[in-house]
C-alpha cells in the first residue's frame, strides 16, 4: 500500500507539503486509528498468517534446536519386538512427524536409534557393552542426526532401554531432552554427592553417597567421589569441606584434580591454632572430553579431620553439571 506519491517540481519551485498527492491528513488518519477494510482486507490476513508453522515459537525451533517434543519412546519387551512411539522433533532445522514404529531389534545387541531429518529411523548395532562403534548417523548435508535411544538386547528380549540422559560412549546425546524452555529443559549431566563420615588426612575426598547424579557419573564402588564424563563438553564444578584442624598455623585449600592432576586450587584459609575450624570451598569450569575424569583433594596442609556430615551434604560435598555440550 502506498501512502503518498510526489509530483516533481519543472518550474524551479521549491517543493513543499502541496506537491504531494496524498495530503498529510490522510497519512495521520490511516496511522492514528484510520486503518479499515479499505487498508487491510481479508486476504491480508489469511489462515497462514496465523498458522502453528509460521508462529515464533515454531520458527524459532526449527532455526536453532535439536530436540525430542514428545514421543519416541520404547518399551522393553519380552520378546525381541517393540513399538517406538510416534515421535515429534525437531531435526536440522525440519519438523519431523513420524508415527509408531514396530521393530525387530537383533539379540544380543547394543542397538542406538538414530532419527534423521527425513523422519526415518537408522539401527546401529554393537556388541553388548561395548565402549566403541556407536558412529552417529548423520544427515543428507552430513549434520548429525538425533540419536534417541540405546536398547540392550539378550538372546530372546528388549532388556533394557536408556533415553533422555546421558551419552553413548563416546559422547553422543541420548535424546529425548524434552522442550528448550525453562520448564521442559532437561540437563543429561548433574550430581551432587557427600561424605557422611569423618576423615583423618589429607589428600583425596572419598565421597560415598549421592544426592543426585543424573548421568549416573560418578563412582561411588572403585574411586570413590570420581566424577567422569560421558559427554564432551563445558563443565562447572563446585566443592566444600569443613574440618578441625591437627596443628598449629595450619594451610588448608580445596583443590580438583583432572585425569590425576591438579587443575586448579581454591583460595588457602591459615588456622593459627590447633583444634579450630577451617572450611575452604572452590568453584571453577573446565573442559572435559568423553571419558576424562575429575576428583577433590583437601590440602596441602598437615592432616585435618572431616567432620561427619550424617544424612545432609552439610559440611563435605561435591558437585557439577554441563554447561554445554561440544
């Protein structure tokens, strides 16, 4: 629609409000209130104006997340045979929509389900529990795909499936993550764990019990209070132990090791006498690949004694969560 037009000038005049086709008037009342059927008319605002696929949210989904909406799940079973639900996500900038899927899963298999952004399933099969093979599909223009599920099977069943948490061995996600907003966002990697009894020296904190850990990432059986990752990424780690100390002018820090080196070292706390309080703590984040492992270490000091924290992460805890995959 076009507003006002204007008449150019031959004679030498200056050209002023008169030499426009469409007085000021009528552009002021088209713009305050004067906009009618005569300025928008219907077909100006037809069904796909308003339609799911061209609203924000849709478009902003399709432009800068991959993720599961709903569905895509799979039951175990016992026989070899399950249903993936119909499922939507979405893929590479696509919407995708496929139905229910029966499948035949191979026995005695690690099977990954990978969808692409055509709406179609790709089956990759390992051999029970192994740690290497598990290549993401990718898409047509060699994007990744969406990789949904891991299903164990033994010779005759559907054992086991993981979804929504974690990471294959390699670090591949393990999809679905649920809605990008505040409400739905789902962090496959987070934990805190504590001790619950004191501790007479120095030197690595072995955490043994767990308040959460969602990726099911630290050992609490071999290396205790180990955290290791199973996604590649930015990670953020926090730690804090109280203690009483053995000896006079004692240093005391908070330090967390990588891969059994120090990584970095909080701030030291001097206690001038014996038997008083110390309590250092110590945040950081740091880059991990798949399969790196971090662990919390008190010192340099003399030996100090950890007071028991009992059933609440009170006085001796560590914890961390992914910030962002990469």
């Amino acid at each position: 629609m076009s507003l006002f037009s204007y008449s150019p000038q031959t004679n030498g005049t200056i050209a002023d409000v008169s030499n426009l086709n469409v007085p000021f008037a009528q552009v002021a009342a088209i713009l305050n209130g004067g906009i009618d059927s005569t300025n928008v008319t219907p077909a100006s605002l037809g069904p796909a104006v308003f339609s799911s696929a061209a609203n924000p949210e849709t478009r902003q989904r399709r432009n800068f997340v991959n993720y599961v909406v709903s569905g895509g799940t799979i039951p175990t079973s016992g026989t070899l045979s399950s249903t993936i639900t119909a499922m939507v996500a979405y893929n590479n900038g696509k919407e995708q929509t496929p139905g229910a899927f029966p499948k035949t899963f191979t026995a005695s298999k690690d099977t990954y389900v990978d969808e692409k952004d055509d709406g179609t399933y790709v089956f990759v099969e390992v051999a029970n529990g192994a740690l290497t093979g598990m290549t993401l599909t990718t898409n047509s223009d060699s994007s990744p795909s969406l990789r949904i599920a891991k299903v164990v099977t033994s010779g005759t069943a559907v054992t086991s499936v993981v979804q929504g948490q974690g990471a294959d061995p390699i670090g591949n996600l393990l999809y679905p993550m649920g809605a990008t907003s505040a409400k739905g966002l789902q962090n496959p990697s987070k934990f805190l764990v504590y001790r619950t009894g004191s501790l007479n020296s120095n030197g690595l904190i072995p955490f043994d019990t767990k308040l959460y850990d969602s990726g099911n990432e630290v050992d609490l059986i071999t290396n205790l209070g180990r955290f290791t990752a199973k996604i590649a990424g930015f990670y953020h780690f926090d730690a804090a132990w109280k203690a009483i100390t053995n000896s006079t002018n004692q240093v005391q820090a908070i330090s967390l090791y990588k891969n059994g080196a120090v990584y970095v070292t909080g701030p030291s706390q001097v206690v001038p006498t014996n038997g008083s309080g110390v309590g250092p703590g110590m945040g950081t984040s740091i880059q991990l690949a798949a399969g790196d492992y971090v662990e919390i270490y008190s010192g340099p000091g003399s030996a100090v004694q950890l007071m028991s924290t009992g059933a609440w992460p009170a006085y001796c805890w560590f914890s961390g969560y992914l910030i962002s995959a990469s």
